[in-house]
C-alpha cells in the first residue's frame, strides 16, 4: 500500500484505487490521547499524614479586658535587668510588680530595628512611669548576648522577662502558631509575638494597648505616662478608702 502526502490532509491510495483523506488533526489528536497513561481517579489516595491548621486571625487584648491568667516564673534564668547598660544581679519582687499599675512591652530581636526603637522609647520614660507609680516590663521572647550589647551601648535601663515559650504572648492574644507574623508584615521569617505595648492594673485589667500596624510612629510616651499616673491615683484613693 502506498501513500502520498498533502499539505493539510493525509492521502491514502489502497490496492481498490480508493482514495481516503484523513485530516492530520484527527492524527494528532489520536497520538496526543495516547501520549500518557490512562487512570483512574479512584486510584488516588489522600495523604492524611498532613496536618489541618484552621486560620485563626489574632485578636489582641485590649483595654477593659481581664487577664486573670497572667503569670510569672521565679526562674532566675528569666529575669535580666540593666542599669545605665550594665546588667545587675538580684532579685525581683513579684508582689511589688504587680502591686502598681505595670507596662509591658512584647519586644524580639526579629524586628530589627522597628523592635530596637521601641526599646529606646520605653527607656526614655522608664523614670516618669516609676515617679508615676508604676513598673516598667519588657517581655522578650529569647535570652541572647545581642540585647546585653544593646544596652550597654545605648545605656538602657530595663528589665526583662525571656518568655521564650510565649506563654505571656499567647495570654495577651498577640501570638499564634495559627496566624504567622508574616501573615501581616513582609520582611520578617520568624513567627514572634507583636510589636505590642499594655498597661495593667493591680487588679490585672487592660487600661491602655497599643500596637504600631504600619510603624506609622503612633507610640506616645505621654499616653502611656498619663495613664499610668490615672490607675495608681485610683489605685491609691481605694487603699485609703
């Protein structure tokens, strides 16, 4: 049997002189469909291995809530304080902590210099928020030689706790394996707790939160001052009561 070709159609001639056109679509359709190997769908077996994490968006703490759950560990590995950049050794009242009207500030060396900045603000008014009648808190999420560096180049005066855990965090609403960080800032790998700053009373209620969404510089020291000196004045009027 012979053949002959076309441009567009294939031509074939049999032995009866019969001539047959076969489009060369229909051809390469036929090579294409038995290009890969047929199966079934049914064939397929889920992987149910992989773990399911529901999305759960964070819903940080704000001022009237209670945080009735909020508390510290006497683990002397967790503490660290700074005077004037030098670190001191002591011990640290719990009770006289959380006697006053406390400020805590969530801070991790993942923010670069955004979370360093916070760092100096709280350090310019740690004086005022103490001659106000309040303790300043930082909680920090790992213990590393960077912040003692930090400090003493910078003179800071702060103590901290290393929560590396994120315990305190999670309480707070600003932490969650479910909502990365990275979910809300690009340029940061690391899921840590948010650039956030709270006061609380002596009776563990919210009265001031903040957390800077676009680092628009929206942290006021006087705010913080101010209410501090509004919930010891209270606190101080009903002891007296």
């Amino acid at each position: 049997m012979g053949y002959a070709v076309v441009e567009r159609d294939i031509l074939i001639t049999n032995p009866q002189q019969k001539i047959i056109y076969i489009p060369i679509i229909s051809l390469q359709m036929l090579i294409t469909n038995n290009k890969y190997p047929f199966f079934d769908l049914s064939e397929i077996v889920p992987d149910n291995d992989i773990p399911f994490k529901p999305y759960q968006s964070l819903k940080p703490v704000k001022a009237g809530n209670y945080i009735p759950d909020l508390k510290f560990l006497n683990d002397y590995s967790r503490w660290q304080s700074f005077f004037n950049g030098a670190q001191t050794h002591g011990p640290i009242s719990l009770r006289q902590l959380l006697n006053k009207p406390l400020v805590i500030a969530f801070y991790s060396r993942h923010w670069g210099q955004q979370g360093f900045e916070l760092l100096k603000k709280l350090n310019n008014i740690q004086q005022e928020i103490k001659a106000n009648g309040g303790n300043l808190l930082i909680i920090s999420d790992e213990r590393n030689d960077e912040l003692g560096k930090k400090a003493w180049e910078n003179s800071l005066t702060l103590n901290f706790y290393h929560d590396e855990e994120k315990n305190i965090a999670q309480i707070f609403r600003i932490y969650s394996d479910n909502d990365p960080v990275w979910n809300r800032f690009s340029g940061i790998d690391v899921n840590v707790p948010l650039l956030a700053t709270y006061i609380i009373d002596n009776n563990k209620q919210v009265i001031y939160n903040h957390i800077d969404q676009d680092f628009l510089g929206t942290f006021s020291g006087e705010e913080i001052i101010s209410s501090v000196y509004e919930s010891s004045l209270i606190a101080n009027s009903r002891r007296s009561a």
